[in-house]
C-alpha cells in the first residue's frame, strides 16, 4: 500500500526548489528594502515591532568597544557570536523592587550582524545575576553573566537601522528563566516549568510514531529527547514565588528620544535617556507580566508618542509622526 | 514528510492532481507562516503542518475548490505531475483499494453526490465529463464530490492510517 522512503516523488522536489527560488528573492527584496531605508532614509521605519527603540550607525558605534568580556563563552546560534570587544554595558539602572543592586543593560554586536541586548543586574561595573531566588545556591553573591543574545536586531552594513525592544521575563536573581546555566537557575517560571513537566511526555508520544512508521533515525532522536526531558524533569527547579519573578522591559529608542515612561496601572516611572546610549531605557516590574504597561517616549521636539498593550503587537500601532520621529533619528 | 502529506491528501481525496493542489498550498502557507511556529522537535513540527494541511483539506471539502491564495501570494507555479509520479503516488495512497471500499460505501450517502462520485471516483471520468453527464456545471460537479468524501471520510481516514505510519518520511 505504501512506496517505500527510497521511492521518490519528483514533483516534491521540483516544488522544493520553487521554495528556495521564492526564499532567495523574499530575501533580496527584504535586503534591497534595508538599502532603500539606509540610504533614503525616506520610508516609515517597518511598523509596530517593537518597542520605542532606534538608533543610527552613528552613535550605534559608540556604544561598543570597551566592556568587552572577552573571557566569557558567547552563545553559539543562528545570531552568531560576539566579536571581542564588542559589548558595552550602557550606563542606564533601574533598581529592583525588593532592593539590592540595580538592573542594567548590556549591547553587543555579532558576527552575523545582529546588535543584541542583554538584561541582568550590575554590580561593580559587570552585568550579573545574583545568588538569590535559589539562584547559586542563595549564595547572595554577584556572579558574571556570559553574552547571550536575548533580542537582536539586524545589523546590516554596519548601521543600526532597526529598534531594539524587549519584555522579558526574568527571576529576581538577574537569571532568565530558560538560562543556560541550568542548575544554577534557582527557580523556574510558570511557562517554563510546565514545558519541563511536560517533556517526556511529548517524547515518548515522537517515539511512538516514529516506531509505527519504521523511521529508526527519528526514534534515536526521540530516545535522547527523552532522556534529555527526563533529566530536565528530574532536577526540575522549584516554581517560582511571585516575588521572585520579573518583568524587564527595556530597549533602545533613538538618540532623538529624550526621556522615556512606564505606565502601569496608574503609577508612572521615567527614564531620562542619553543621545550617546541611544536612548537606552529599562524598567523592572513585579511578577510574570503579559502586558506590563504603556510606555511613552519624548523627544527634543517636545513629540510624544505611546505604546501599548502587548509590545509586539502594539496598540493602536504608532501613528505617522511618530514612525517619522523614530525613523529620522541621527 | 513532504512525501507522506502528499499521499495524505491524495488518499483523502482520492485524487492526485486535487491531493497535490492542496499539499503544494499547505506548503506554501507553512512557508509563508513559518515564523509563528514555536517548536523545536520534528514531532511538532509535523504537527504544525498537518494542522495547516487539515485546515486546507476542510476548506477543499466544505467549498468544492482548491483556493491557491498562499501560492498565488509567492507567485509560486502549481507543480506539474508526471505520470511516474502519478503511477507511484496512486500506488501510496493505496487508491485501486480506496475506490473499491468508496465504492461499496457510495449506498449510504445521497444521490447526486453519490452519483459524482462515482464518476468521478470509480469510474475515473474527468470532472467536465461527470458535469456533462449530470447535467450540471464543472463546478457543481466538483462540489458534489467534495461534499461526498467528506461525508465518507469517516471510510477514508479509517484506511488512511495504514500509509500515514508506513515508511514514507
């Protein structure tokens, strides 16, 4: 009834490669769109994304070069690595709710073209997360973040034309839940914890269909799935209390933007802003938060524009004047 | 996996050239979507598809057509099917047995669809030749058929599970 694997169809590979030719030319249309926007700066910037954000080359520039950890590992991925020396941690803080040190940001540029942020707390100059939470055992020490690129724009020709923006969802410590540094994570949040409870599951199900067809090369794989999700499940961290989770929304808004607010629930917090950090902003609020607030940036002109909702669908999206504002940024 | 959603819609259908209209659509709005897709594992990434290619293959059923929108956005051709192809993904799809069962389950559902599909689908007439015969226009004919494998799809998906675990990947 059934051909076998080795019994190919034609026709799959003739559509396959229809795909890649539309894949190369969605590509050179979107990078030839970047060229137009660099050179002319003539079109609205492209629309919701994300946060207030953006900055040019110019000063893009001046935020790399003298942070440089070069001794810390950089996350290995599709967003390539970090060149030395460039990542800077930026000079904007926000405190933490609870109190100790502050929350700060830290940007860096990949070999892949990707300008990243990262968040995590600082003390003594260096972007950390601390042994809180059950965090490092609650050593109540201040431990070193690696580079990782947690929210990446691109970075092409060496510009900066995109906006960086970020609502991430963090633990007290300064830790992301889904860190790579495993055990020393402390706690887990809600979404995470429930995709660890649930992953043998889902492998043991993978297994099983991959035996039903015969595919011994997709039921290897599931076996070390499996043994990967049980081991996940077996040193599953606790869940974390409310007070120890966090939401961090933070991001570059353009050296234009003069002073950028949160408001949540009534209550309001401002950031003033450098030009020479792009406009760098973070606030930290309590708890996992889907839609933290309404952020609001003010430029030089006296022009203020507003987000809402969630921050990766805006609404209502940024007007004209607005796109303008943070397309026309030196 | 390309493979086997492509004798999944051709078993559903009990037609090659229908079954490849809606397999090349549901890739090429899996393309088109591909940065909402959340997974990481092949399982889920099986998964994903196949609810994309359900929701096609519902369309085709409750509407009698096969809307291309997605290819038509990428500008993508619908891919030719030779008659290697053909021999080969009618052997897959099991369709000589499939016909034969359609055959026997065509009682149960109401004339003119019944009708439809039997020309259509045993008999193995073209689509302007079963409209000529009922008297009806190409596209009411397709609409027949459709609306009658849906009704016997409850036939179809029973027997299908026989090629959707087979050793096409």
């Amino acid at each position: 009834m059934s051909a076998g694997a080795h019994d190919e169809l034609r026709i799959v590979d003739a559509y396959w490669a229809q795909l890649r030719a539309v894949d190369a030319r969605l590509l050179r249309r979107a990078q030839a769109r970047t060229r137009r926007r660099q050179l002319g700066r003539t079109l609205a910037f492209a629309l919701l994304a994300l946060l207030l954000a953006a900055a040019a080359a110019v000063a893009a520039k001046a935020l790399f070069g003298d942070d440089a950890p070069r001794s810390f590992p950089s996350q290995d991925s599709t967003l390539g690595s970090v060149r030395p020396g460039e990542a800077r941690l930026l000079s904007v803080r926000r405190p933490d709710p609870d109190g100790g040190p502050p929350w700060g940001l830290r940007v860096s540029r990949t070999d892949r073209k990707q300008i990243c942020l990262q968040i995590g707390r600082v003390v003594d100059g260096r972007l950390v997360a601390m042994g809180v939470a059950g965090a490092f055992g609650n050593d109540g020490r201040a431990h070193a973040l690696p580079i990782e690129q947690l929210s990446c724009t691109s970075d092409v020709a060496g510009t900066l034309p995109a906006r960086i923006g970020m609502a991430e969802p963090i633990t007290r410590s300064g830790l992301i839940p889904s860190s790579r540094l495993g055990a020393n994570i402390g706690c887990v949040g809600p979404v995470e914890r429930r995709a660890i409870v649930l992953g043998p599951g889902s492998a043991r199900e993978y297994i099983r269909r991959a035996r039903a067809r015969g595919d011994a090369a997709a039921v290897a794989e599931g076996t070390r799935q499996l043994a990967s999700a049980e081991r996940r499940l077996r040193s599953l961290p606790p869940a974390c209390a409310k007070a120890d989770l966090r939401t961090v929304i933070a991001g570059i808004a353009g050296s234009n933007v003069v002073s950028v607010t949160l408001t949540d629930n009534g209550v309001e917090q401002r950031v003033t802003t450098k030009r020479s950090e792009d406009g760098a902003y973070v606030f930290v609020v309590l708890g996992h938060r889907a839609d933290p607030g309404t952020l609001t940036a003010r430029f030089r002109d006296g022009l203020t524009c507003s987000l809402g909702g969630s921050y990766l669908r805006p609404s209502p999206p940024p007007s004209p004047a607005c796109r303008r504002a943070f397309a026309r940024q030196p | 996996m390309a493979q086997s959603t492509l004798v999944f819609f051709t078993r559903r259908t009990a037609d090659p050239e229908i079954g490849r209209d809606l397999w090349a659509e549901t890739w090429a709005r899996a393309y088109e979507s591909r940065g909402r897709f959340r997974g990481s594992t092949r399982a889920e990434r099986e998964g994903w598809v196949m609810g994309i290619g359900r929701k096609v293959l519902a369309s085709y059923y409750k509407r009698g057509a096969v809307h291309r929108r997605a290819m038509g956005r990428l500008e993508l051709e619908r891919p030719s099917l030779g008659d290697a192809d053909l021999e080969r993904l009618e052997r897959a799809a099991g369709l000589g047995e499939l016909r034969d069962e359609l055959g026997r389950a065509l009682a149960d559902i109401p004339g003119p669809q019944q009708e439809a599909l039997r020309l259509r689908i045993v008999d193995g007439h073209s689509y302007p030749e079963v409209a000529r015969r009922m008297g009806v226009s190409e596209e009411a004919a397709r609409a027949r058929v459709s609306r009658g494998l849906r009704t016997l799809a409850g036939t179809v998906d029973i027997a299908a599970d026989d090629f959707e675990h087979g050793d096409w990947t």
